[in-house]
C-alpha cells in the first residue's frame, strides 16, 4: 500500500470513528451567542513516562476536576505516554476515551522533528522527507534508539486507534519540520497546529490557517510572567512556595489581563502545564535519558538510557496541594465568568465565522 492510499485509508477510518463518536456522545457544546470577555483553554502536556502511576492519577484527577465545573480540558498526549497507559494504566486510556475532554497530540524526544534529534531527516529530498515523516506518525517509535517499530502502530495514528478519534490539535515545536509533517497529520484527521505556545495572534485576525490546519490562537496565557524586584518569567506554579506567591496566583492573573485587554473582539487566552508540574519540581523527569545535563541543552546520542536518574524531584504534599488549589481556582472562575474552549470549540469558531 503506498502513502497516499495509507493517508486515505487512515484519515477515512478516523472520520468514520469520529461521526460514530459524536452520535454516542453528542455534538459539543458550541460557544454561546453572547460575547464572552474571553476564551480561555486548559492545556495539559502529558509526557512524564517516569512516573506512570502519577501521571495518570492526574489526568484522571483533571479530567474529574473538569467534569465537576461542566467544562473541558485539552489533553496533549505523546504516542509514547498513551502506550504507557495502555500497558500499565489502562484505566486512565478508559477516562479519557469515555470523557468528551479533548485529545491532542504532542511530540517529544527521540521523535525527529525535535530539535537536536533531527539527523535522520538532514538531506532527504521532499518525497523522502515526507515519506518518513508518515512512518514515524503512523508506526512506533521505539524510545531507547529512536529506530521505528515495524508492525506497530505508533505517532498520531496511534492516538486514533486508542482513542477512536484523531487527535483534534498537533504540536512540533521546530519549525524546520512543520512544512513537512503539516500536510500529513491534516490528512490523518487533525484540525489544528501549533506554531506559538503563548502569544502571537493577531489582535485583527485570529482565524489563520497553515495547509487545512488552523494555528492555534493565543493573545496571551496565563502561564508565566516577571513581577518586581522578582524573578524573570517564572512560572506560577514554582512560585507558590516563595516571598513572591501573592504575585504568582493565577486567578489574579487571568482578572487583570483580561480587564488590561484593548482590542474589540474577545481574547484568546491558554492556560498551559504540564502534568509533572503537579507533583514534582525542579527539571523534566525524563531529561537526563535524551540530554547531557537537565536543562535539556545538549542532545544524547542513541542508544539511551531509559533508566537514566530521575532529574526531578517530589513536591512536598503542601506544596502541591497548594498548586492544585490555586488551579482549580482558575477553573472555576474561568467556568463561572468567561468561556472555556478546547481546539476542538475554536476550530467550530473558525469555521462558522464567529
């Protein structure tokens, strides 16, 4: 089978899953016919294959924190995490799949559209370049080597199969690489991208597409930002154990962007965090398998080492309570006051001219 009957086989198998999706569950909610003061989305980027019990004892703590204010969450998934699940916590893959939160999808080391570990794709003509990008989003990448896995599904179309519906968002972070993978996740069912994770929309026009998929929009998020006499671009959740927690409380935050806003239209704002930021601190888990040194500066060269030490550590119990108490306040005020959408919402919004 060549890639463009794989393309249309998948992308055609996804959409019937998805319209079988929509029929049990229902339509989503669509934004209302008021203007809201701002649309505000919950990322969540899950990654942490460190620490698989954790991790997904948050997802389902989130999704049920999500449920409870009648809103929805936009999950981040890489392919590597949800195998994870799938093998030792298949009850978190069950929450997701049987909520309506929305699945996304990520991309994390060794995959070769992150930076530093790009060498496979270096000199590949465009028909090869896209060739490979389809098998490294159609069949599984093996974490300790970065090799694929002949005969198993991996990337994007695995997330399909799991949770029998294309991821709605796709995220590359280097650019090199999106003109590339673009055209194929559009072909395997996703609806939007990712180009800026904070800021970057155009106060004019928020709707912009890149080949089918819409960019995500962000005026602004609610994620990190300098105080005085304090540090520089800290993010809020490093900060609520600090002199400086009462600068860092995130639903004083959202308040007094969205009143600071100046234009017309509503803002789009994205509350980004990842899953490990929760319950440990410090650096990402998994930094020294695929780094030299935990800010994650200096890629290793394969084969890695999955049991490399820990870069992070716990949160101190009151510490993370505290972290989820100050987020869940931001859920709250956020489902009480604005309006929360997940890519999915924004996409409908896109379309229909909103």
């Amino acid at each position: 089978m060549n890639q463009r009957t794989r393309l249309g086989s998948l992308a055609g198998a996804a959409l019937t899953i998805a319209l079988l999706v929509g029929l049990a569950t229902g339509p989503v909610a669509a934004p209302s016919d008021d203007e809201p003061s701002a649309y505000v989305t919950f990322c969540i980027n899950v990654h942490d294959f460190f620490h698989i019990d954790d991790s997904a004892d948050l997802v389902i703590r989130l999704i049920e924190l999500f449920e409870r204010y009648r809103v929805r969450g936009d999950f981040y998934l890489t392919a590597p995490i949800v195998r994870c699940y799938a093998s030792s916590r298949p009850d978190a893959i069950e929450r997701l799949r049987e909520s309506t939160m929305t699945i996304s999808y990520h991309v994390r080391p060794p995959h070769p559209t992150y930076r530093g570990f790009d060498t496979r794709l270096e000199g590949l003509d465009p028909d090869a370049l896209a060739a490979t990008l389809f098998d490294y989003e159609t069949t599984r990448l093996d974490p300790a080597t970065g090799d694929l896995v002949t005969g198993e599904a991996g990337g994007m179309a695995y997330l399909t199969e799991v949770f029998g519906r294309a991821p709605a968002a796709c995220s590359v972070p280097f650019e090199r690489w999106r003109p590339a993978i673009l055209p194929i996740w559009h072909d395997l069912g996703a609806q939007m991208t990712v180009t800026y994770h904070e800021s970057g929309t155009d106060s004019e026009q928020p709707f912009v597409w890149r080949d089918g998929l819409l960019i995500r929009p962000s005026d602004f998020s609610i994620t990190r930002w300098s105080v005085d006499r304090g540090p520089d671009d800290a993010f809020w959740w490093t900060m609520l154990d600090s002199p400086f927690a009462d600068a860092y409380e995130p639903v004083d935050r959202l308040r007094s962007e969205v009143a600071a806003w100046p234009h017309q239209r509503a803002p789009f704002v994205t509350v980004l965090i990842h899953e490990n930021n929760f319950y440990r601190r410090g650096a990402t888990p998994w930094a020294h398998v695929y780094y030299e040194e935990a800010k994650k500066m200096t890629p290793r060269e394969p084969p890695f080492d999955l049991d490399a030490p820990d870069a992070s550590e716990p949160r101190t119990e009151a510490n993370a309570e505290a972290i989820w108490a100050a987020y869940e306040a931001l859920v709250a005020y956020a489902s009480t006051n604005l309006h929360v959408v997940t890519s999915e919402d924004i996409v409908r919004m896109a379309r229909n001219n909103i």
